[in-house]
C-alpha cells in the first residue's frame, strides 16, 4: 500500500501576541497578521494529534543553513521555533494551534492559497 500524503501549512504569529499565555481560554488567533513559515507533505495515515506534535518537533530542531531560501524569513521572524499560538492548516482547512497543554481547534476552518 503506497503511503498518502497530504498537506500541512505552518504558520506563525506575533510571539508577543501568546508568550504569556497558561490556559486555553487566553490563546489569541490572528490568521489575518501570521506569517506561512513552511509546508509539510505529510502522511495522512496519521492522526491529526500525531501530525501536530511531529511538526512541532521538526519546527524546533530546524537548523537553517546560510543560503536556504528561508533564512531571512526566520530572520525576520527572530527565531525558528514554533511556539503557543502558532498554527497549522491543513489542506482541508481543519486549522490547529499550539495551546499551552497540546493543540487547541478553533470554530473554524480557514482556506489559505
């Protein structure tokens, strides 16, 4: 059986926006002022909960390279770390943020280009 793949569009936004949040209820999301940092192709054979926390571990072991096309992009940002109040879309629009206890679902879904 060949694996399925689909995709996950990394967002991040303002840190100051959620750097002091501790519950849930405190999360701000603002999809309007957040940046795409990265694009996943990710086996959909996977949990949502799965794909999640494996992105954020990929997002805080990333090492960008002089001359990779994102680095002044991270540089702009100021760190390549995702952190509470970033979030993913995936391709269907089911959108998931990084809470501070695991990954929150807001009542909506979101259609990026």
């Amino acid at each position: 059986k060949q694996e399925q793949k689909m995709e996950a569009k990394v967002f991040y936004q303002d840190f100051e926006k959620n750097c002091g949040c501790f519950n849930d209820e405190d999360l701000v999301f603002s999809p309007e002022s957040a940046l795409l940092v990265w694009v996943f192709d990710i086996s959909s054979d996977l949990s949502r909960i799965e794909i999640c926390n494996d992105i954020w571990a990929k997002m805080n072991q990333l090492d960008i390279p002089i001359g990779h096309p994102k680095r002044g992009l991270f540089r702009e940002i100021g760190h390549t770390s995702m952190s509470v109040g970033d979030y993913i879309v995936f391709e269907d629009g089911e959108v998931r943020i990084a809470a501070p206890y695991g990954w929150k679902t807001p009542e909506l879904k979101i259609t990026i280009i």
